[in-house]
C-alpha cells in the first residue's frame, strides 16, 4: 500500500484482533475470499435501480453478482423465488430495517418493538432512533421473573394498542424464540410480522435456531453477525397479493438509497456460499454448544446468567448481582485481553452508560476453532479477571 498511514494501521488492528480474545456478540472473522470480494474492482461501479432496470450503463456484470448473491440468499434459507423475495442493496441493518417501515407504514403508525433495555435493537422504535422519532414505538419486554417472552402478556398489549407492524427478533435475547406465537398476536391485530434475526441468522441458515420464514411477512438480516460475511444486510419479503416485495424494493431504492455497494453484494454472495456448506452447520451447532458451555460454567463460578442460561450464541451475564458495574467489567476484561460489551440487563436498576451486566457471544472464537473444553477455560479466566476487582 503506497499510503502508511492508513497500511500501519490496518496493520495495528490486524494485530489487535489477532491477540484479542473477542466475544462481541455481534462480531465474526469473515474468509479470505469474502475480503477478497469486498476489495475487489466492484467498488467503482454505479448501479442505481436492479438488475435488468438500471439507471446506468455498464451493468452486465454487475446484473449478474446481484441476481447470484439473491438466488444464493433464497437457497440458504429453504425459500422458493415464487413465494419470496430478497432485496441485497440495504447499506446495513439498521437501514434495511428503515426501509420496512417507510416501505409498509404511514408516518405516526404504530410499531410493537421490544424495548432497547431489555434486548431490542434501536431500530425497533426507540426514541433517539429514526423509527422512534417518525413512528410511534409501542414497547414490549420480557418478564420479570423468567427474563424470558411472556406471550400473553404480548397478547394483552397487541390487543389494547393495536399496532400495524410487529417485530421480533433482538439484539441481547439469549433465548429460544416462538415464531408461531408471534405469528397468532399478529394475526389477532391485524399487524405486520416483521423478524429482524440479524443476531441469528448464521444459526437459522446453519438449522441450530427455528427458521422464522414460515411465519413472518418481512424478514431483515445483517450479514456480519453469526451469518459470517461482510457488513450489509438482506431484506426477505413474502410474495402475494399485498406485493410487499415491491414496496420493499421501492423504499431501498429511490427511497433511501442511491447506488447499491456492488463489492459488498459480491462478498454477501461469497458468505451465503459459505454458509449453505456442511461445515458451516456444523459451525452454527458448535456456536450454540460453546455459548452453552462457557454459560454454564459461568454459572458454576458463581455468576447469574440473565433467564438462567441461553439457547444461542449470546449470553448475559448480571455482574452487578457481584457488586461488579458492567463498565469495570468490561474494562477489566479488556485489560486482561478479553473483549466484551458492557449491556442493561431487563429491569436493570443502574443507567446504560454503566449498566449491570456484560454481553458474551460466541461466533468470532468458534470461527476460530474454539471448543466446549476452550470455553471452560476462557469462563475461569473471565471469573479471575473480575474477582481481581
Ligand atoms: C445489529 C443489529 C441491527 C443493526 O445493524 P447495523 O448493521 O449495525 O446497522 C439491527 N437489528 C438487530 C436486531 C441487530 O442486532
């Protein structure tokens, strides 16, 4: 690279992520070949519109990465190209979530999204977010006693506020989510069902986690958490007569957006590749399997896991219960090179500059060969390094 500034410090990071032990919930170690693609000459192109219906010239090529990385996404998740449709061109997660709304919604309507502090995502309507400044956020969350999804409790307040669009799918559940009974609350408003399993969606494709497709409307995805590929997003949108598949399209493009990241839809292609292989079932199985254990040990040493435990690759783990801030924790862990976040726990008593607890997942180290007897060890280490304080 003739420019070292900017050479040194990829270098520095390359470096950094190398010695880090890294459980952001969030975060993956995409392939060779996804960085290949994302650096690739794909970048010059401009490609306003879809395939086949471009506002420029030039798009042969380009036609056909876009077209592969949809044709790829609709294979990964089991869907038929009759019954569904991909939108690849949403910058990332929280702008394809943007699209849904401005795509099916009037300005004002109201959206039932399960609140930020206690596991929903900022784009489920929360005030500092577009969606909660242009929407009207109707708040959902878990149940003080399990931590977990009270359903009837979603019932009672679907049926009282009456929402147009209903989400589920989050940002720091560790649970076990029941498609179906989101499907019937839905129903018995007349809503949307709207999944956004950025968080899941590598352990949805590798078969460890329910498949939300058999109930949702719309489904959105980030294709840089468990799914292993480079920052961006899919929006899935059910064909019918409602023809959400179109209004979808509409609102990414002109409605948000201009020219799609055309390097970017060619290293999602690579992910959904990478993704639709036995050893990336085998990945996902041993994602959840190393969560499990690294909680369960957690647990041994004494620490409360939020809802007792986890059923994916994310744990909460409730650090103030040992008079710990979730801010120190994850400074000391940082100083004994581990590297968490610091996250509210449901009903969480302290503020969310220094919350209760940390968030722990486990789909970067299993990228990187990490085993049950691995995780063991890394949840002694995490013990010492928050004892110390
Ligand atoms: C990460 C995440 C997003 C947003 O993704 P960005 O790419 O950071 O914008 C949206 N929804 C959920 C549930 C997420 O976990």
């Amino acid at each position: 690279m003739k420019d070292k500034q900017i050479e040194k410090l990829i270098k520095a990071e390359q470096a950094r992520q190398k010695k880090a032990i890294n459980l952001i919930a969030s975060e993956n170690y995409v392939s060779k070949d996804v960085l290949d693609a994302l650096g690739s000459e794909l970048t010059n192109k401009y490609a306003e519109g879809y395939p086949g219906k471009r506002y420029y010239g030039g798009n042969s090529v380009v036609d056909k990465v876009e077209n592969l990385a949809a044709e790829r996404a609709l294979e990964l998740f089991g869907l038929s190209p009759e019954e569904w449709h991909v939108n690849t061109q949403a910058l990332s997660g929280s702008p394809a979530n943007l699209a849904v709304y401005v795509a099916l919604l009037e300005k004002g309507d109201k959206v039932m999204g399960m609140s930020l502090d206690q596991g929903g995502h900022l784009t489920h309507g929360h005030k500092v977010s577009a969606t909660g400044k242009f929407w009207t956020q109707v708040p959902y969350g878990v149940s003080k006693d399990s931590e977990t999804l009270d359903y009837e409790n979603l019932r009672d307040i679907a049926l009282r506020e009456m929402p147009k669009m209903i989400i589920a799918g989050f940002t720091a559940y560790p649970r076990m989510i029941d498609w179906k009974r989101f499907r019937d609350i839905a129903d018995a408003c007349g809503a949307y069902l709207m999944v956004d399993m950025s968080h899941i969606a590598g352990l949805v494709a590798g078969g460890a986690y329910p498949s939300p497709f058999l109930y949702a409307d719309i489904v959105t995805t980030t294709t840089h958490k468990t799914l292993r590929g480079p920052r961006g997003a899919l929006i899935f949108a059910k064909k019918d007569a409602r023809e959400l598949n179109k209004k979808i399209d509409k609102a990414v493009f002109p409605g948000l957006q201009g020219g799609p990241h055309m390097n970017q839809t060619a290293a999602i292609a690579v992910a959904l590749k990478e993704a639709a292989s036995p050893a990336f079932k085998k990945y996902a199985r041993q994602v959840i399997k190393n969560a499990q254990a690294l909680a369960a040990e957690l647990k041994k040493l004494g620490w409360r896991i939020i809802s007792g435990g986890t059923d994916s690759h994310l744990i909460l783990v409730d650090v103030a219960s040992q008079g710990i801030g979730g801010k120190e924790a994850s400074d000391a862990l940082e100083a004994a090179g581990i590297i968490v976040n610091k996250n509210a726990i449901p009903f969480d008593a302290r503020p969310p500059v220094d919350p209760s607890g940390i968030r722990l997942g486990t789909a970067g180290e299993t990228t990187r060969g990490a085993k049950e007897k691995d995780m063991i060890a890394l949840a002694r280490k995490i013990d010492r390094a928050l004892r110390r304080k």
